[in-house]
C-alpha cells in the first residue's frame, strides 16, 4: 500500500458503525499528509456531506443508498420485493485541486477502495452542487454497470 492511515482504530469502528447503517449514511477519509490518509467524519444526508468536501482537496468516501423498485440498478425477484442497499465507493477530486496533484494522488485511489471495501460501485465527483448533478438519484444511475458515466460532475 502507498499510503498509511493516520488512525485506522478509528477508521475500523467508523466502518463498523457504516455497516449497520441506514440511507445516506456516508463516511469521508481525507488526506493528513500527503501520503497518509486519515478518517475525518461520518454523517447522513447529501448536505451534510457537501459541507465536508473541501473544494481544494481529494477525498474518499462511502455512501449507502436504498434502492427501491422504481430506480435503475434495483435487483428484480428480490423476496418481498425489498428495497436494495448498496454501498457506493466515490473518489471526490475538489474543483480547485492543481493537476501535479491530481497525478500523484491517482494512484492511491485503489488503496482507498480497498480500505473502504467491500462496495458496490466506484464513482468519480468532481462537483457537490446539490442542485445540480450531487443527487440521490444521480448518484443511483451513475453507479449501475451499464451507466455512460461513472463520473458526477
């Protein structure tokens, strides 16, 4: 691994508690140094998590979503036809980020996934505008296997 956490006890227990989570409940690991991640904060709601990505910085978080009957990536013949939780991995690169960095830090991104493993899907945001493209059900169509896009922007 190229990077280390900075406090991985607190980031098991943050992934602990993630687990046994509802909707929107999300998990957000930041950088401390530039090769040693570190778990921030964990929270519910799409706003919650705008107010955290930092626009001169990439991050790392997980978001859980339920997916009901009527959004794309529900699986069918579910028994009772119960709603799909999925848990979306998404790599934030904020809008004020500079390319050099971009570069450097591309390849950690896979050290991110594993350490916030397992999920369903892998996206890119470049974008938290809230009404915009940093929707639940963007979100949703963006993280199916047959999307165009994988990237929120």
């Amino acid at each position: 691994m190229s990077v280390t956490v900075a406090n991985q006890q607190e980031l098991n227990e943050a992934l602990a508690t993630f687990k046994n989570s509802q909707n929107g409940h999300w998990l957000l690991v930041t950088y401390k140094t530039p090769t040693q991640l570190q778990y921030k904060t964990s929270g519910e709601g799409l706003e919650s998590l705008a107010a955290e990505l930092n626009d001169k910085e990439i991050a790392y978080y997980l978001i859980r979503l339920v997916y009901n009957s009527n959004d794309a990536g529900f699986k069918d013949a579910v028994i009772g036809e119960a709603a799909n939780t999925k848990d979306i991995y998404v790599n934030w690169i904020g809008s004020g980020v500079g390319i050099i960095e971009k570069g450097k830090k591309k390849t950690h991104s896979g050290d991110a996934q594993a350490l916030l493993s397992p999920h369903h899907s892998t996206l890119v945001q470049t974008s938290k505008d809230l009404n915009g493209n940093f929707t639940e059900s963007i979100i949703k169509d963006r993280s199916g296997p047959l999307s165009g896009s994988h990237i929120i922007d």
